[in-house]
C-alpha cells in the first residue's frame, strides 16, 4: 500500500490541477496566509509546506518563508513563478528547501520526494548526533583547527573514491560546527552530498550556477566556497562574528584545497585505470589478429611453393617435346632451379618476419596481463621498439 503524505498548501487560489499533478502520494490542505498553517499542524500530521509563488509579491514570498522557518521544523518548498537566480538565492536564504521555476514543474513530484526523504534522513541524523554530542565536543575540544585541518590532508591520501573524499570532508567540518553542502565536480562526473550521503536539488543547483562567480558567493546568512573542482555551501555563517567568520573562510578554504587535488589524483588514477585496460584488450584483439593472419599466411606461403613445384616439373616433362639442344634445355632447367631456392629463400624470410611479430606480442601479453606492471618489463619492451623520428 503506497503511503500518503499531507501537505498543506499556502494559496489564495486554491488549484485542483496541483492535487491531480501529485496524484494518489499526497494529500492537499490549503491555508490563506501562515497564521492558518498552525491549526493545520496541530490537527493533521503534515509533512510539507508548499507556498504558491503566483499569490504573493517577491517581498510576500520572502517574508513568508522566513516566518515558514522561524515557527515550524516543516519542509518549505516554493513554487515560484520566476527563473532568476537571485531570486532563487534570496528564496534560499529565508529558509526554502526548494525552489521550483516554472520550467521546472514537471518533475514538481520527484522533488517533493526527495526534499521530503532528506527531511527524513536528517532527522535521523540528528537524533545520532544528539546522543554523541557530549562525546564529539570533548573529543574536539583539544584539537586546534590547523590540526583538524592536517589530520584531513594527511587522511585525504587514503580516499579510493569520491564518496569517502566527500564523506572525510564533512567529518572534518563538524570541528567548525557549520552545516555544509557539497558539490565535487570530477572528469567522469558530479557528486552532490549533504552530510547524511544524501543530496539536496536545491543547493545543488545554487552551486552548479555559482561555481564560476568566484572564490566566494556571500547571500545573507550563507556562502559559497569554490576552488576549482569543489564548491561547499555554508548554510550557517557567523556573520555578527567578524574573528569566527574570518576564520572560517580561511581554514574551511584550505580544506577545499587538498579535497581538489585528491580529486584530480583519483581522476589520473582512473584515467590511468582505463588506460592500461585499453592497452591489454588491444594486445589481446592484436594476438588474435596475427593468430589468423599467421595460420593464412603460412598456408599462402605453402601453395606458392606447390605452385613453383608443379611448375618446374610441367617444364621439366615438356623439354623434350619443345625441340631444344642441350643448351638451350640447360639454361631453362637453371632458370627453373634458381626460380625454385628463391621461392623458398622469400618463403622462410617471411616466416622469420611472422615469428618476430608474434614474439614481439607474446611479450607485450606477457607484461600487461600481470596485475602489477613491471617497470624493468615495461622499460625492456620500449627499448625493442624504434624511438620517434627512427626508420
């Protein structure tokens, strides 16, 4: 049985288009202005707050949104009627969870979903870290941020994926006691996180569109930190904290810094993985090809040489019926002898060729099939081919 959500929808034009949009998953209410979302909460177990964005002015919506945030817990998700981005960024800063663009309504109940399951999960998380909160404290309290900042270098070097990166970044934020998304951008890919695993389309969006506006991107309470493949979206800066603020730029910054370059090692890594993957299959496709190119090469080497034969002995057999002297049969049977070693001459030059080849192969087989490359086999197999420039 699939389970049914309620949402209370903050309206003054109540809508039945959007009821038929979220289909059987969630149960509408609407309320007029906030005041009326209180009696609702009390009597229903709500999950989400929606606001309409085609009801209020940009000032309205920005102001119910802080007042959304200031007395309920709730998911407040926006439906708004513009595509600006600082009118994204403002909507963000007064507490939205998400803010849905007119282009982006069709995907309205994926959105819903997964702004509702971060809820979830976040719950959840805070009700661990509430129960290991008197333990983290004093496990941290002895330790300087230069060394928090040290401990995550040095442990950034044993990251094997982008995941236990991202997740080794938040274990090191917690020591500065802010709430971070994260977005890692890699060759081979993007990775938004929140500290529970999870992401958030909303923040994931505000990064995507701000990681070229520079090192900082400042907007209320929130910043945005980039440095070339990372960008980290603070969600509680200490701006009436000049010194923490300050503080907090710099040494959060500097993580920001080893998390790029582990990024770019894991991507040479993976790089170099796919790379030496090519090089194998091509000297696996390679053996099979000279495979068969050997036994047709053989078998045209061994019919020429049959052919030569029978034709030296149909000569042979007709001297005697063409009319010629001694000389003149002497001097044919030579040419057909000569004929006859030459053939054979290029028939075994040819095979010596063939067996270099396959040689050449088999040792290059030899290297690239052991799970570790030998450096000393690797060096002995580049010495045997000719450098650039080399006939």
């Amino acid at each position: 049985m699939t389970t049914r959500y309620t949402a209370v929808v903050l309206t003054t034009q109540p809508d039945g288009k959007l009821s038929e949009q979220l289909g059987d998953k969630y149960h509408l209410l609407y309320a007029a202005d906030t005041g009326g979302i209180s009696p609702l909460a009390h009597e229903y177990d709500l999950k989400l707050i929606l606001i309409d964005g085609n009801c209020f002015s940009a000032d309205a919506l920005i102001t119910a949104c802080r007042q959304l945030k200031d007395s309920s817990e709730l998911p407040v998700v926006v439906l708004g009627n513009q595509e600006a981005l600082q009118h994204k960024l403002d909507a963000y800063d007064a507490g939205c969870d998400d803010y849905l663009s007119p282009s982006m309504m069709f995907e309205l109940r994926a959105r819903l979903d997964r702004v509702l399951f971060n809820k979830i999960a976040n719950d959840q998380l805070k009700m661990q870290l509430k129960q290991a909160n008197e333990m983290a404290f004093i496990a941290m309290s002895d330790t300087s941020d230069l060394g928090v900042n040290i401990q995550f270098l040095l442990d950034v070097n044993r990251c094997n994926n982008i995941d236990e990166l991202g997740m080794r970044l938040f274990q090191a934020l917690q020591s500065y006691a802010i709430n971070c998304s994260l977005q890692m951008r890699s060759r081979y890919g993007v990775k938004n996180m929140e500290a529970n695993g999870m992401a958030k389309d909303m923040e994931s969006v505000l990064m995507s569109e701000c990681k070229d506006m520079g090192r900082y991107v400042d907007f209320g309470r929130r910043s945005i930190m980039n440095y070339g493949s990372v960008s980290l979206l603070v969600k509680n800066m200490p701006v009436d904290d000049e010194k923490k603020y300050g503080a907090i730029k710099d040494n959060v910054f500097s993580l920001l810094q080893g998390c790029d370059a582990r990024i770019q090692a894991l991507d040479n890594l993976q790089s170099l993985a796919l790379e030496s993957c090519l090089v194998k299959r091509l000297s696996s496709q390679m053996s099979h090809i000279m495979s068969s190119v050997d036994t047709s090469y053989q078998q045209v080497m061994r019919d020429i040489a049959d052919v030569v034969e029978n034709m030296a002995d149909g000569v042979e057999q007709s001297l005697q019926f063409l009319g010629m002297d001694e000389r003149q049969e002497a001097t044919m049977q030579k040419i057909m002898e000569t004929g006859i070693v030459e053939t054979s001459r290029v028939f075994n030059e040819g095979m010596r060729v063939d067996e270099g080849l396959s040689a050449f192969l088999q040792q290059v087989d030899q290297v690239f099939s052991a799970e570790h490359v030998d450096p000393q086999k690797v060096q002995a197999l580049l010495d045997m081919m000719p450098k650039s420039g080399d006939a």
